[in-house]
C-alpha cells in the first residue's frame, strides 16, 4: 500500500454550537461540499452527540490541512473552539491499488 499524505482533524464544537451554528450552516456544508467534491476531503461528519466534527483530509502537510479548515465558516465564526491535526493512514481504493 502506498499512503498519501492524508491528516485526521477533530474540530471541537463550542457548548453553544447548536444555537451558533444557524447562521453559517449553509456557508459551512458549502465549504465541505467543494472540499469532497474535489477529493481534498476523503470524509467529513461530525460526532452524533455533536461535541465535534471529524474529517479525514488530503493535504501536502499539518499546516496545510489545518489552513483548510481554518478558512471553514464554523471556524472562522466560533462554532469550533478547538482543531486538533493528526497525520493519518487512511486506506483508500487507490492506496490499495484499486480504481
């Protein structure tokens, strides 16, 4: 297997984050929508009793994939309080030699 360099983040919601996050969901799912939709984010979802969200992210570096998030609205309005980056080994088709 060949792994790409890919970064798990955990973006730790506000305690008020239900209500704060009303006005920028839509801007919010819209950032996460081009970031699937061009392959940066292999997932991306948030924790069922919504304390964080989760994605696995496809980025050069730490710093990279953290600057992804950074420009989410979520972050930039405090619905997140905290991001944590980890490097991951996320096996993909592609990282398995399938297509």
């Amino acid at each position: 297997m060949i792994f790409e360099p890919t970064f798990l983040v955990t973006a730790t919601f506000a305690a008020d984050a239900v209500h704060r996050r009303e006005p920028h969901r839509t801007a919010h799912l819209a950032h996460v929508r081009g970031l699937l939709a061009d392959g940066t984010a292999l997932l991306a979802g948030a924790r069922a009793d919504l304390s964080a969200s989760v994605l696995v992210l496809r980025a050069p570096d730490a710093a990279a994939a953290r600057a992804l998030v950074e420009h989410d609205p979520y972050w930039r309005h405090r619905v997140w309080t905290a991001l944590d980056v980890v490097d991951y080994l996320a096996a993909t088709p592609q990282s398995l030699g399938r297509s």
